[in-house]
C-alpha cells in the first residue's frame, strides 16, 4: 500500500477503535458491521468506513469486520507489535500513578526507569524499579534503548530537561508538564494538559445546562 497522509483526526480516532475492538473480542464477538460498531461508539458508520479505507478498508460487503484481525491490524498501525521502552522523569504522585498503571505493559509500552531530583524519593522502590538521580539519564538512556521520555515534572523544569533528552537521542516524549515543548521536528511530543480537559469538560456543562 503506498504511503499517504493520515489526517490527525483519523489517527486521534484509532485508539477508540482498538479499545472497543479489544473488548469486542475479549467478549468473543468475531464478526461486527459498521452499523453495529457505530451505535456502540456513537460515531457514524459512514464515518468508521471512511477511517478504515485510509488503510486499506478491512471489512466486506455483507460480511463486516472480523474482529480480532481488525483489533490486530490497527494494533499494528497504532505500533503496538512493537515493544517501545520508556523512561519516566518525575516520581510525584501522577508519575507513580503512570508507574503503577499495568495497561501500559500489555500495551508494548515497557517503563525501564524512573528518575527524579528530589533526595526524598531517590532510591524508593516503585513497582520493582528503583529511582534513580537525574544525573543517571544519559548513561541509562545509552545503556537500554530509550525511545519516550514521560515527564511528569513542573513546567520550569520540563523545558530544561527536554532539552537535554534531544541531545541524549530521545525519540519520543510524551508531557504531562503544563508547557509546550520547543524541541525539533523528529521529536514526537505529546502533550497531554490535564486542566486544559477540565476546563473543556467545563464548558460542554455550562453549554449544556437547560
């Protein structure tokens, strides 16, 4: 199949795709059609063929989807057959959180350390993994393969430290700092604002009361 641009929306919908999928399958459903899936995720089935044609389509004429080749064959385009390692900066209360969170492992997603400033949690133990000092990241990012950085840490300190995961070869960061990161165009950022989901919750309850 040739290469061809995947607008952001698509893509921003795939994950949904693959959660209903996995739970589709995990109930031993192998067969569902657009129509079935679109009430069940209450977007339009005309919406969910559209999607799916931008890599190749999947499905057939009186016979929907199967499936568990479908939940696999979006697995692969999300690069979820691959195993990614990570590395989380920050070991407050979100990043243990993140730490504890076992969905990621089953996911590819392999957190291999943790790093904090702090003395106070340098040395704690967090689900088998030690914290180690900030000054250990490039010597650690060297020795294990690192492809994402999470940074669960302030502002002030994010802008600097990402900085410094560019020069250490970081392919991917993904940030819970409340700051948007300057870094160059092969870096994957994702920024994740957790008040920015808040205040958008917000609003969709003013603008919805009656």
């Amino acid at each position: 199949m040739e290469s061809k641009e995947i607008s952001r929306a698509v893509i921003g919908r795939l994950p949904r795709y693959y959660r209903y999928l996995g739970e589709l399958n995990d109930e031993g459903v192998e067969r569902i059609s657009s129509s079935e899936l679109s009430s069940l995720m209450k977007v339009t089935a005309s919406q969910i063929r559209q999607d799916l044609n931008n890599f190749g389509g999947f499905g057939q004429q009186g016979y929907g989807y199967n499936v568990k080749y479908l939940y696999d064959e979006i697995g692969s385009i999300l690069g979820l057959d691959k195993k990614h390692n990570l590395i989380l900066i920050g070991a407050g209360n979100l990043g243990q959180a993140l730490a504890n969170y076992v969905n990621f492992e089953k996911r590819g997603f392999i957190i291999k350390g943790i790093f904090d400033k702090s003395s106070s949690v340098q040395g704690k133990v967090i689900r088998g993994i030690t914290v180690q000092p900030m000054d250990d990241i490039e010597s650690f990012m060297n020795e294990n393969d690192i492809d994402i950085a999470v940074l669960t840490i302030p502002k002030n300190g994010a802008v600097d430290i990402a900085g410094k995961l560019v020069k250490y070869g970081i392919k991917g960061i993904w940030n819970f700092a409340h700051v948007d990161l300057n870094v160059p165009d092969h870096i994957e950022v994702e920024n994740v604002h957790l008040s920015e989901s808040l205040m958008r919750l917000s609003y969709n309850l003013s603008n919805n009361l009656k």
